[in-house]
C-alpha cells in the first residue's frame, strides 16, 4: 500500500515507519491464526499452547525493532516540526503499551495487537491533520488519494482489532459461564 502513496505526501522517515507498522502487523498474523483456541487452552490448561515460540519470538523482536527505530529516530537533531511531532506521539503511544513485554502466550500478542491498532490511527490522525492544515485544493484531491491508501493500509488493523474484540467477547461469556 505504500507503494500508492504519491511522492512529496508524506516525508520518507513517515513512510517508513508506516513500513515498519506493517511489518509488525505481518509478523502478527500467524499469532492471531489460533488466538482464540490458544486463549481458551491458556485458561484450561497453561501448559498447552497453539501459539508458536518462534512467531512469538518474531513477533516481539518486529515490535522491539519498531520501537527502537521511532526511539531513535525521534532523537534525530535534523528532523522537521511535523515529523519530530509525528514521532513524539507514536512513541507515546508505542510506550503506552509497553506491559507487553511482561506479558506471555496469546496475552503478548494481544497487547501488540491493540498497540499497533492504537498507534496505527493515531499516525493516520496526525499525519491527515497535519497535512490537510496547508494543502491548497488541488493538494486537497490529491490528498484524498493518501487518505484512501491510508485507510487501505489499517484495514487489517481494523479486521484484527474486530476479531480481538469478539475472541475477548466469547472468552469473557465462556468464564462467566
């Protein structure tokens, strides 16, 4: 989805790190493949687990690269306003959710999961807000395009984020039960 953003719309340091959301989200999906058995062995039966160790582990290591990446960076003395602003509020938000690192099983890839949903609508918010404060009309259509790309990229986001919310709906009728 990154490739169909125009040039000049966002600044590359922005992109990439969109890149990096979406790395992330790659290396969630084959955890969330069996989030909802793993969720209902981990409360039967804590020494079962569907989840995978190494996608685990992949998954950990893409949300610790990512987080290193905005740390460092957000750092930078040559950034512009708008980018350094961009990053600030990303980390802020990557660091909202930092407890990931003390959680295990499917409870970690959850944490990430509603991290990455968080932050992803956060960059989105920032950067149309920042964007559409100083485009003239033409830049405004144009816009639109990012706008529609950028949606593009959180769909899936989204999608986990739905099916997060109705795994957490069954697991709390199922313990109430």
């Amino acid at each position: 989805a990154l490739k169909q953003i125009p040039e000049g719309k966002i600044s590359p340091l922005i992109a990439e790190i969109a890149k990096k959301f979406d790395d992330v989200v790659e290396a969630a999906k084959p955890c969330i493949k069996y989030a909802e058995t793993a969720i209902i062995e981990e409360i039967t039966d804590s020494s079962m687990s569907t989840t995978s160790k190494v996608d685990e582990n992949i998954l950990e290591g893409k949300m610790e690269e990512l987080t290193w990446f905005v740390e460092e960076k957000s750092n930078m003395e040559s950034l512009d306003e708008q980018s350094k602003q961009v990053l600030d509020i990303v980390l802020t938000c990557i660091q909202k959710h930092e407890n990931y690192k003390d959680a295990i099983g499917t409870g970690k890839t959850l944490i990430i999961l509603k991290c990455l949903s968080e932050c992803s609508d956060v960059l989105q918010e920032t950067i149309l807000e920042s964007k559409s404060k100083s485009l003239s009309t033409e830049e405004k259509i144009e816009d639109s395009n990012l706008k529609a790309v950028l949606i593009e990229m959180l769909e899936p986001l989204q999608a986990l984020h739905s099916q997060l919310n109705s795994v957490q709906e069954q697991i709390l009728s199922g313990v109430e039960e």
